[in-house]
C-alpha cells in the first residue's frame, strides 16, 4: 500500500497543520467515488499548503496554472479532474461560510465542476439511471428531472425546520442517515452528486456541532457512495429492501469516532441475499493453481494478479490504480488488464465511466 502521504500531518500537534492535512485528506479520498487519483503535483501542492508555504488560494492557482501548461484530460486518465476538484473540496471545507439551501447545493456543484463539466451549477434536464455494481448490475431510481429542483428545496426546507431538542445520539444518526440518503437519491446534476452532496453535508454537519474532521470519509468515500445506494433499493421479488444500517455505521464511525467494520462486500447483494466477505486466500489459491493459465503466463504476471487480488478486491478499478499499486507503465499495466479480461480473473464494469474492472 502507499504511505499516506498526510499521515504525519495529521498526528501533528500543531492544529492548523491537522485540520489542513484532514480537508485535503477528504478531498482528495472523495475522488475515489469515481475512480479518479490526483497526480503527484496536486500531493506536493497540498503539502505546501499545509506546511504554510502557500494559502489555499495560490494552491488552486498553481493546480490550475498548470494543467493549463501541462493539458492531460482525457476519457481514461482524468487526472485533471481529480486533481482540481481535490483542491476546490479542500478550499471549501477549510472555510467556514456555509447557507443551508437549495441554491449552497448548487453553487457547491457550479465551484467544484466549473470548467470540468458544462453543465456544472446547473439542475439535470432529464432523467437518468446508473447501473450499480452494489446491485449486481441494477440501478436505483433518481428523482424526475421535472420535480428536482422543488424536490431538492422541499427536502432542505423539512430538515431545516427540524428540531433536533431531546433526541438521542442515536436518534440523531437515524434521521441525519435519512436525510442525506434522501438528499443523495434526488441526483440533482447529471454527474458529480456524491462528492457535491458529501461536501454540503460535511459543512452542514459542522453547523450542527459535529466535528467530522477525520479520516473516514477520505477512506471510505466507495463504502459511502454505496451505502448511499442501498437507502435507496428496494427488490421485494429478491427479498432486498432499502436500509440505512449500512450508512449508520458510517455515520456512527464519521461522527462518534467508533471503530465498525466498514465492508463494500457486506453491502453487496445476491439474489436477494447479501453475499459474505469473499476469502482472499481463497482467490489467491485459485489464480496461482490454475494449471491452464500457468502455461500461458509467467509467474511475474501471476504475483501481479495476486497482489491486486487482495488490494483491490473489493473495488473498482481502472488503469491507474494498477499503475499506482503495482508501480508499472501505463503499458504495462494495460496488458496486465487485457490479460486478466482473458481468462476472467476480472470483468468490465459498466456504467462507472470508460476502463472500469472488478475482480470476479
């Protein structure tokens, strides 16, 4: 695994040095939801900005400047993406300023998308699905593109009139787990609602008194997202209902610093039953004693097959991260994948965007 490149930040004692080092954290983690990594201009950036050298201000500047310089966006490698949105989300969750209403929710999507998406601040036209490897291929419905924007203000207006007196820390985590399971299923904008919804309610939370500065969601952006998804999924014919205990225990470690186990295999879904946590070793065992495939490649290849098995296993991955886990060529790392679609270790995944792979 990559050291943590913040990890000494955040034990730091100085407390500026760690709230820094947790926004970039997140931000940078909340990439993941859509399979995207920052470069290591972005990293050293951060670091700057951490350390003092720079205001958060110039760091945008810089990561702007030089992508401006340095053109690299394309369908496969959206590293510009990643890197520039990293560092909006860093910038809006170091300040303060915060509105709970429709129109903070969209000009959140208007600052972190400006110039990535033409349709960045602007509510979808039209209605959209997305397949959901979380439900085996199914998809979660999404609001009308008609209703989205008095659906998103009706829903903002009921938690804004709530009344939070007398209830429980437990009862408090079952309505925050409603209202952002219901605030994520309108998917107002045609792309980037999971990092838009996480940055609002973050902000949103800290109005509340909840100090959710940690590394939660930086690494668990994926188990997040899905969660999210199984709120909102019902299949009564599998036996499969909609269900917030996934997202409580998100919650419950996010803001109550509990230590449960926050498992993408456990939220999987399977003919109406949930499946168990597959047995690395297991998988392990089958790619290395598969004696067709022995004799097409080499035992390098086969160690580069196991070692993604057990990093990567429980998500989704594309070509980068096979560069960044096994330290290989883009080249390299494109015929490691061709060769695993070859005999079916991994699969394609659709509706996740362009070159996107699971481990079978």
């Amino acid at each position: 695994m990559t050291k943590d490149p913040f990890e000494e930040y955040i034990r730091h004692i100085e407390v500026d040095k760690k709230e820094k080092s947790y926004a970039w954290q997140t931000a940078i983690g909340l990439q993941e939801v859509d399979g995207l990594k920052p470069s290591q201009y972005l990293i050293s950036t951060a670091i700057k900005n951490i350390e003092g050298e720079i205001s958060i201000d110039t760091a945008e500047q810089w990561i702007s400047q030089y992508y401006e310089e340095n053109p690299s966006l394309t369908s496969e490698n959206r590293t510009e993406e990643a890197d520039k949105v990293s560092v909006r989300i860093a910038k809006l969750l170091s300040e303060p300023a915060f509105s709970f209403n429709a129109n903070q929710y969209l000009a959140i999507h208007k600052y972190l998308f400006k110039g990535i998406y033409s349709h960045a601040g602007q509510i979808r036209t039209y209605n959209i699905t997305k397949k959901e490897w979380v439900l085996e291929g199914e998809r979660v419905v999404y609001g009308m593109a008609s209703e989205l924007k008095n659906t998103l203000e009706c829903d903002l207006s009921q938690e804004k009139n709530f009344s939070y007196r007398g209830l429980s820390l437990e009862e408090i985590m079952t309505h925050l787990a409603t209202f952002i399971a219901r605030l994520w299923q309108i998917h107002v904008f045609e792309e980037g609602n999971t990092r838009t919804t996480a940055v609002f309610f973050i902000k949103y939370l800290k109005t509340l008194g909840f100090n959710a500065t940690n590394a939660i969601f930086a690494e668990n952006a994926w188990y997040f997202r899905n969660t999210l998804v199984r709120a909102n999924y019902n299949n009564l014919t599998k036996g499969v209902y909609e269900t917030n205990e996934y997202l409580l225990l998100f919650l419950r470690n996010l803001l109550l610093d509990e230590n449960n186990l926050l498992s993408n295999r456990q939220l999987h879904i399977n003919s109406g039953q949930f499946l168990k946590k597959q047995d690395i070793e297991k998988q392990k065992q089958d790619i290395e004693q598969n004696p067709d495939e022995k004799t097409r490649y080499s035992e390098k290849t086969q160690k580069h097959i196991t070692a993604l098995s057990q990093i990567l296993a429980n998500r989704i991955f594309s070509r980068i991260d096979v560069v960044n886990t096994l330290h290989l060529s883009a080249s390299a790392s494109s015929e490691l994948i061709k060769k695993m679609l070859e005999i079916k270790v991994i699969e394609k995944v659709a509706g996740q965007g362009k070159g996107k792979y699971r481990f079978r």
